[in-house]
C-alpha cells in the first residue's frame, strides 16, 4: 500500500468546501467535473464535482459531490481510501475488510483505468480501495 487518503463528500456543495480549504491549506488543486466523464448523469448534475484532488506538502486529500443517487449525510460523508500499487495485495486487504461487513462495489476495472473497489467494514467504517494500472 502506497498511501491512506481521507475522501469527503458533499451534498452539491463540494466547490465552495475545496474553494475554502484550498484557500486554508494551499497546496495544489485538480477537479473533475460529472459532465467531463462517462459516468451517465442529468444535465443538471454535470458541472458537479465527480472528484477533486488536493495535495499539500505531499498529503493527499480528496473529495466528491458523489454520485447524484447517493444522498449524503454526516456519518457517511468521509470514506477512508487505499491507494496501492499491487492487485494482489490490493484483493487481499478487500477481502479481509470486507469479512463480516458489506461489499458496496466488488473491485472492478474503471473508467479511469484503475481496478477500484469500495465496501463498508463491519465497524461502519467506509474504505475504498484504488489499485492505479502501469
């Protein structure tokens, strides 16, 4: 495993939330817009924040409006992601989190070109796990 990244999500107002900690933290910021992917959503819905990257001093933290049909509410509004390098240890620690609580999405090849997977742990705890291709 190659890092631990805190992932927020936002119910439609993840811009003004990356504006003012971008604006705390400095740092450098990428976003990526629904509307710039293939993910199908309602015209309405495009020019929200599908994911955003910012990284200071080398700490990456991340953030979504997350997928319009998902509603967001405290408690469920940070996931924890994995980054790795490996597919092997990747499926291994899925699995292992996975034991006695839910796969919301089995690892799966994406649209962005990486095997990602997401699940909740059997303490609540909501892990995704992205394993990016050479």
């Amino acid at each position: 495993m190659e890092g631990i990244s805190p992932y927020l999500f936002f119910q439609g107002n993840c811009e003004e939330a990356i504006t003012f900690y971008h604006q705390v933290f400095g740092g450098d910021l990428k976003i990526q817009r629904f509307g710039e992917t293939e993910m199908p959503v309602d015209d309405a819905y495009k020019d929200k924040v599908m994911h955003a990257e910012l990284v200071v001093n080398g700490l990456l933290m991340l953030f979504s409006d997350g997928a319009p049909h998902k509603e967001i509410v405290q408690g469920n509004n940070i996931q924890i992601t994995l980054n790795f390098t490996d597919e092997n240890e990747q499926a291994t620690v899925y699995e292992q989190l996975a034991d006695g609580g839910k796969a919301s999405m089995p690892i799966q090849r994406t649209f962005w070109g990486a095997k990602f997977g997401m699940l909740v742990d059997k303490f609540g705890v909501h892990w995704m796990l992205n394993c990016d291709s050479n």
